[in-house]
C-alpha cells in the first residue's frame, strides 16, 4: 500500500470516522468529533499498543512520520514510549527555597490547619540566610547562624521554633533523596532560645497604661495595625497565631 501524501491527509480529514494507515504502523486517525490524530501501533512483551503522537494539523504529516521514527527507535532501546509518558515529572530541586517550597505544598499544606506559620519562620528567619543554598551545601554551621542571628534579636520562642522547622525541612529533604545527612539535628533547645517555662506573672493595670501609652507615642514605627493587633489581644485573650491567621 502506498504512503499517505500530504494532500490526501487534508481531504481525509473531513471524511467519515477511519483509521488511514500510512505503513510502518503510523495511523491518521478520523473520529466523530474533535480534531483527527496521529497514532503508532507497535508492540512490546510480547502484546500490541497503540500510542497517540499528536493531533493534526498542529503535527503536520512530515512531523508525524518522524515522531514515529524517534518512537520506534526508543522501543528497540527497550524504552516503552507510554510507561515513559506516564511517569510523573518531577519538580527541580536543588535549593533550601525549593525544598521548602515542595514541603509546603506537599505536606504542609495538606497537614497542618495552619500551614502559614511554618512558612513565615522560614521567609523570615532562614531564608535570609540560607535560602539561596544548595541543598546539600548547608552545614550545622549554616544552621548555628541561622539560630544566632534569631538569638541576637532576643526571641527565645522564634529561635525554638526556627530550629524545629529547620529539623523538619532537612528531614524532607533526607525522604526526597536530597541531602544524605540532617545538619540540624545536632543542635537542641539549649542551642536555640532555652527551655520554654509558663510564666505565671501578668501585666497589671498601671504596666498596660503604659505600654500602650509607649505605642501610641511610637505609632510612626510601631504602626496602627499593630497597636489595634494589640488591643485585640487584650480584649480576646488568644494566642499570636490564633489572632494572625483568624479571618
């Protein structure tokens, strides 16, 4: 049977539903509806498969038969082109930024009710740091200026919490493949802010007058939302995250 020319496949194209072979298992396909296609038939293990190359006419005759040249040459290589197809592609990784980025969205997200936490100790405490890092390159040194940069800024809980995110980040990283070792792990609480205890003491009356006197005397650099941020936790009662992530 002769080859399919380029003008038979424009007038094919508005014939009834068939399939039109153009030898070597390439098939222009016509169906009821939708834009006609290219199709390879070929086999591997043994059993016959059928694979789409491409709709026409984005992909011209010309392209078509060369899309099943490339095809078939990968199925002798043992490559089988609809298994290949079907892998999923994977995201590029190669920075703290993209882990954290991956992490967020692959588990965070789906985990945590407030996923946003996590995320602004990172844009605010490591990625200035390490951000920009390859995954691989970050050391406990690395991760002991991230903790002391938090330590300088006198904010025992943030560090804490820092150094618990960073744990967590790398160990993503480990199940990713990514980075073999975790270089936070070493370090503890005593390493970051210290042992966290209750405090049972409260403000009195006179101490609230005068910090809000302070904050309004600031207002400039202490901002309004901040001080009503502060109103409203003397008011409610709840905690800093409750308050930030409530709508």
């Amino acid at each position: 049977m002769s080859k399919l020319t380029a003008t038979q496949i424009k007038s094919l194209a508005k014939q009834a539903p068939k399939k039109h072979t153009d030898g070597g298992g390439l098939y222009f396909c016509v169906r009821k509806s939708g834009m006609p296609y290219w199709m390879l038939r070929y086999s591997a293990q043994g059993k016959r498969h059928e694979i789409t190359l491409g709709q026409y006419p984005q992909m011209s005759l010309g392209d078509a038969r060369e899309a099943a040249v490339l095809t078939k040459q990968g199925i002798r290589t043992g490559t089988d082109p609809i298994q290949e197809r079907a892998k999923v592609v994977q995201p590029d990784i190669r920075t703290v930024k993209d882990l954290f980025q991956d992490w967020h969205e692959t588990d965070l997200s789906r985990r945590l009710k407030h996923p946003n936490i996590p995320k602004r100790i990172y844009q605010k405490e490591i990625h200035p740091v390490i951000g920009l890092y390859p995954i691989a390159d970050v050391t406990p040194r690395d991760i002991r200026a991230v903790l002391q940069r938090v330590q300088r800024s006198n904010r025992p809980t943030i560090a804490n919490d820092t150094l618990m995110y960073m744990k967590q980040l790398f160990r993503h990283g480990i199940k990713l493949d990514l980075c073999q070792n975790n270089p936070a792990s070493p370090f503890t609480v005593s390493d970051a802010g210290g042992v966290e205890a209750s405090r049972e003491r409260t403000l009195t009356q006179e101490e609230i007058e005068h910090a809000f006197g302070v904050f309004r005397e600031h207002i400039s650099s202490f901002g309004r939302d901040n001080y009503r941020a502060c109103c409203l936790f003397l008011v409610l009662g709840v905690r800093k995250s409750e308050l930030c992530e409530a709508r």
